[in-house]
C-alpha cells in the first residue's frame, strides 16, 4: 500500500511537470517588455474606460483589442475600434516590436499624425487608420515599412500629396488612400511597383489632378478606383488585352478620350465610367465580357448604336442616359 501511494504520488508530480496546468502557464504568458509598453500606450490615451481590462495585474495577453503569438506569447496584433477614446496615436505603439497587424478604426476623437516610431515595427504586415479625424500628409516614411501587404489610411483628414515612396513595398496588395483630401498627381513611381503582383489602388474621393501617369500602363492591376477626383485626359491605356483588371472605377473625374478602339480585358467584372467627357461609341468588344456585371457609361458624350449581346442589354437605361447621342436597346431605337 505504502508503496502504491508512493509511485502514485511520483506519477502526479511527474504529470505536473510535463502537463503544468493552464492556470499556471497563463499566469506567465504576458511578455514583460510589451506590457510595459501597452501600459505607456493606455497612459498615453488618457486611461479610457475601453482598455478598462488593461489592468496591470492581469495577463496582458487576455487583454481587450490586443492578441498575443500562440508560441512566442509577444503582442502581434493591436486592434482598436469603436471608442470614446480621443487623442493621438501613442508613439510607444513602435515599441511593440512583433506587432504584425496595427488597426486604429472608427475613432472619430483620434487627431493629430502618423507617428514615426511606426517604422521600427519591421515585421507589420497590416497598417489600418480609418475613419479617424487624424490629418496631415501621409508620411513618407510608411514606404520604409518593407513587411506591409495591407495599408489602408481611408475616411481620414488626410492633405497633401500621396508620397512616391509607396511603390518601394514590395509585399503591398492593397492601398486604400480613399475618402481624404489629398490632392497632386498620382505619382510615376505607381507604375513600378516592386512586388510580383501590383497592389489594387482605391484612390477615391479626394481632389486629384493631373494626368494618369503612362507608366501605370504597364502594371497589371487587379482593382483601380480612382472616383471622384479632378483627373484628366486619356486612360485607355490603363485597359487592354493583356491586363487582368476585375474592377475598374473612373467616374466622376475629367477624363476625355475616344472609347470606340479600347480593348477591355476578359476578366472585366466592374466598369464604372459616368460622369467624364469620354466620347466616340461603345466598342463592340463589350459584348464578349462575359464577367460583367456592373457597367455605367451615363453622363459622357458617347454616341452610336449600343452593340447588342452578351450583357449590354440586360443593363437598365440608367447605365447608358445622359450621352450625346447613344442609342438602341435599352435605350430608345436609334
Ligand atoms: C471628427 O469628424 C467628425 C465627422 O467629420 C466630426 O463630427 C467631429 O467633430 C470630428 N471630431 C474632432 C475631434 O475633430
Ligand atoms: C514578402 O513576402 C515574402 C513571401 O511571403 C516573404 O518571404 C518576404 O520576406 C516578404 N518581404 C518582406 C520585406 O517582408
Ligand atoms: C449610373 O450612374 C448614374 C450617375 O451617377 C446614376 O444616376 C445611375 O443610377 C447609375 N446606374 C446604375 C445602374 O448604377
């Protein structure tokens, strides 16, 4: 018996050991350095009632908006949406050195500028402000961030002109600028974008100028909206036969050019062009789309019969009206 007990206490200890319960691994899950760090940043935000469960005493990685690595326990993703909080983004957030993703979302107290220290954050893979009231330029120095694949700085305050620098990352799949006030040129350097694939580009609403730079003629982007802007001049060249563009968004702007030769690519399933001064007639090659499901070519000086088949038709007049002289179905017989 006495033996018995003996071997059954050793085989608890044994399994205590080798299976320590989890109450007592997650009571050392939390990394030192990043709960220093996020208690700097709840500071920094003036202690708000929504990182109430940011308390000192607790594992940091059961903490509210933050996510901890399942292995390494470091903070990889900072998630913060929805609050009452006001301020400025903290510059301790560069402190989080395994950050991967960073989303400031949906504050509409948050003021003030991107801060630098963002930079040291050499492993950030998603880079989220939106719907913020923060303002000024988009700093430069986002394009040292060579990890990011996802940048979205949209429904901001955002001014001045969008930073060259943008096209050195090489991981970037998606760049959504849209909804500020940012004004200048697209620049030239988006048409040598360094990755494999470029990004999809979502440049709208704001006050772009100028001209579309040839150079994005070479890129094959898979997404380009770049509605509601002051942009100028012939685009066709951002089409053709080789691209494989799914969604193509241009209304709203001052483009003038002659649609009748434009070859569109195949894969083709948005085409969005109301609202510029494009001109000539509706190429035939539109019939053999067959992924098209949303056009909208009202509101040009467009003219000539619209070519009958594969989805022209089933188009409501609204996508055709407001042209110089567009006619047939399902527009009035010419
Ligand atoms: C932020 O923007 C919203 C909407 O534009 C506005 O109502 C609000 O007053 C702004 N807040 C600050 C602090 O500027
Ligand atoms: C880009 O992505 C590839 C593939 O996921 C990865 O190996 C590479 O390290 C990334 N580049 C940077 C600068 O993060
Ligand atoms: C096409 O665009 C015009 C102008 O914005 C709009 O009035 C019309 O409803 C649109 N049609 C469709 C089907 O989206």
């Amino acid at each position: 018996m006495k033996t018995l007990t003996m071997i059954l206490m050793s085989l608890s200890l044994i399994l205590v050991m080798f299976f320590p319960s989890p109450s007592i691994s997650s009571a050392v899950r939390c990394n030192p350095q990043d709960k220093k760090v996020l208690l700097a940043i709840k500071t920094a935000l003036g202690n708000p009632y929504h990182l109430a469960s940011w308390d000192p005493k607790t594992d940091c990685c059961g903490w509210y908006c933050l996510q901890c690595h399942s292995k390494t326990n470091r903070v990889i993703a900072l998630n913060i949406f929805s609050g009452e909080l006001s301020g400025q983004i903290p510059p301790a957030v560069g402190d989080l050195s395994y950050l991967e993703t960073l989303f400031f979302h949906k504050l509409p107290n948050f003021v003030g500028t991107i801060p630098k220290t963002i930079t040291k954050l050499t492993r950030l893979k998603s880079l989220e402000v939106s719907w913020t009231n923060i303002s000024g330029p988009i700093p430069d120095f986002i394009g040292q961030i060579k990890s990011l694949n996802y940048l979205d700085l949209s429904f901001n305050k955002l001014t001045g002109s969008i930073p060259p620098s943008l096209s050195e990352l090489p991981n970037l799949t998606e760049l959504h600028l849209d909804r500020n006030r940012l004004t200048g040129s697209i620049p030239d350097s988006f048409g040598k974008f360094k990755g494999k694939v470029p990004p999809s580009l979502y440049l709208s609403h704001n006050q772009l100028t100028g001209y579309v730079p040839k150079s994005l003629g070479l890129m094959k982007f898979p997404n380009l909206d770049f509605s509601r802007n002051k942009l100028h001049g012939d685009i066709s060249f951002l089409f053709g036969p080789g691209k494989e563009l799914w969604k193509a968004d241009f209304s709203r702007n001052l483009f003038q050019f002659d649609l009748s030769k434009v070859v569109f690519p195949k894969s083709l399933n948005v085409l969005d062009l109301n609202h510029n001064n494009i001109y000539g007639n509706l190429p035939q090659g539109l019939t053999s789309l067959n992924q098209l499901q949303f056009l909208n070519v009202s509101y040009n000086s467009l003219c000539g019969k619209i070519p009958v088949g594969g989805e022209l038709q089933r188009f409501d007049r609204t996508v055709y009206f407001y042209n110089k002289c567009l006619c047939g179905a399902p527009l009035p017989a010419c």
